[in-house]
C-alpha cells in the first residue's frame, strides 16, 4: 500500500512538475483572468451607470416636490458581477481540462517519461490516481486563484467588502468548478489513453466539448419560449400560474426533448448551480445557502455522477501499458 502511494504521489509530482515547465497552463489561466476580468468592469460599469440614472431621477423627483420614495433603487448584489467568470470558466475551463487529460497521454506515449517507473510493479490504478490527483492540483490552484481573483475584483471595483456568507458561496462555486473542469480533464484522458491515434483522439474530445458546452446549451435556450422575452413569455402576458402549468402540459413531447438536450450538457449545470448561489438567478436573491443548494443539488449531482462515470471506465477498463511507452 506504501508503495503505491509513494508511486501515485511520483506520478502526481510530476504532473505538477511538467505542467509548471510549459507556458500551457499560464497562457490559458492568463486568459481566463482577463477575460473575467473585462467582463467584471463592464458589468461594474453597467451598474455604475445604472445608479448614475436612479439618483439623477430622484433628484428631479425632489426638485418637483415629488416623494422618491416611487422610484426603487437599484439592488446590488456584488456576486452579481462575477457572471464573466461564471461563463468562461464554462468554456475555457473545459477546454483547460481536455488539454490537460491529452497531455497527461500524450506526454507519456511520445516521450517515454515514465520509462524507471514502469519498470516497477505499477497498477493501473496507481497510474491514473497519480495523473487524476496531479490535475486536480493544478486545476484547484487555477479555479481557487480565478475566483479569489474575481472576489478582490468586486472589492476594489464595487468598494464592497464580501461578506462571511458570499465567500462561502463562492468557495462552493470554486468546487463546483474544479468536478465541472475534471470532467473534461478524465474525458481527454480517458480517449487520449484509449484511442490509437492522439491527434484524432484530440479532435474526438473537442468535437465532444462542442456539442456539450457551446451547442447543447445553445439549443436548450434557444428552443425555451420563456428564455426570448426579457421577464419571461407567461410573466409579460400576465398568464396565471395554474394556466402556465396548462400551456406546457400541451407541449409536454416537446418540453422533454428540450430539457434533455439541456440535461445533457454538464456546462448548463454548473452555470444553473453557479448563477444560483451568486443570485444571478433572481428567484435566488436573499435566500440562505442551505435553501438554494437543497433546491439546484440535482445540478451538482448531475457534474457528480458524470465525473464518477468518466473515472469509473479509466480505472476500470483495462488498459494496454506498453502503449504508454511509445506512440
């Protein structure tokens, strides 16, 4: 048992090592900071701008001897801003995860790294928690960094100080991040170790990424009568609750179809479980932590279950070692 730790923990390093080696991992962080970032100034703006308005209207109310009372202020929920973050780690980070798992493969097939190690008594299991937990390092450090980075954003930008609640909220996102990315990190493994060819291995894995990340959500948002008018199809039309229940009930074949395609997508969850916490989602505004995750835990459950599945089929299924050691 000793030494397979000792072996998982060589192979974990290693991981570590390699990855710090190459301007991969920096670039595409790098990426993902500035791109969160821009979006983090431009939702801070639109706010900005947003009040600029509510007080130059109150203070036309007061001139007219009007009460301003009428004019609701604009509510801030600084957790509001980090949307940016929210959506790019859905795409970047899965494309960070596939990247990883293909060079975890890769590395080991073209350039025989490995060699000493697998001379050694090496399990399958050995080798891939050591991959797995080598990864998971890196994309843990990347996530926790992206949203530490996004927290001190709203600080400095909002002039806001975050409080005990939203920290937790983001350290619950931050997990969420780390299955939602480790997913496609065992996916590009998982075909990176199976199929013959790395390059078409690659390509099967980005094929997959687009159908997950950017065509299913599309499709399942596109197809949502609700999700075209701003508030809502039923809400702008005054349709009651029970006759909304009606309406869809007619729809029913196309409805199931709709939501299966968004099932489908593990980018919809963590975004649905994401905009939640944060209260990007407004029917979530005010409520306590334990309230919305007893409500969105399906969405968790559905990044759960397909990262338990991936890692299942790579522990699992046995794999060829000597493939390992050359291209």
């Amino acid at each position: 048992m000793t030494s397979s730790w000792t072996a998982a923990s060589t192979i974990a390093g290693k991981e570590v090592s390699d990855a710090r080696r190459t301007s991969l991992l920096l670039v595409m962080t790098g990426f993902m900071f500035v791109a969160g970032l821009v979006a983090l100034i431009v939702a801070a703006l639109a706010l900005h701008d947003e009040v600029l308005t509510y007080n130059e209207a109150k203070a036309q109310l007061i001139e007219l001897g009007k009460s301003a009372t009428s004019i609701p202020p604009p509510a801030f929920v600084p957790l509001k801003l980090l949307r940016g973050f929210i959506e790019y780690t859905e795409i970047i980070g899965a494309v960070l995860g596939i990247v990883l798992g293909y060079r975890a493969a890769a590395i080991e097939r073209g350039r025989n790294t490995l060699a000493l190690i697998l001379t050694r008594p090496l399990t399958q299991t050995t080798f891939i928690a050591g991959k797995l937990c080598g990864n998971l390092a890196l994309i843990g450090a990347v996530m926790t960094a992206t949203f530490a980075l996004g927290a001190i954003g709203i600080m400095l930008i909002g002039g806001v100080s975050l409080t005990a609640d939203q920290l937790l909220r983001l350290l619950i996102i931050d997990a969420a991040a780390v299955v939602y990315i480790a997913i496609f990190f065992a996916l590009g493994l998982l075909l990176s170790l199976w199929m013959k060819s790395l390059p078409h291995a690659l390509l099967a894995a980005f094929a997959i990424w687009l159908g997950l990340v950017l065509i299913a959500p599309q499709i399942g948002d596109t197809l949502d009568p609700d999700n075209q008018v701003a508030g809502g199809v039923f809400r702008t039309l005054g349709i009651a609750k029970p006759d909304e229940k009606a309406i869809l009930a007619s729809f029913k074949t196309y409805e199931t179809i709709r939501d299966g395609i968004e099932q489908a997508s593990p980018a919809k969850h963590f975004e649905r479980w994401s905009f939640a916490l944060t209260g990007i989602k407004e029917i979530y505004n005010g409520q306590p932590i334990g309230a919305v995750v007893a409500d969105r835990w399906n969405d968790f459950a559905w990044l759960a279950g397909g990262l338990t599945v991936l890692l299942s089929l790579l522990f699992f299924r046995r794999l060829d070692f000597t493939r390992l050691t050359k291209d």
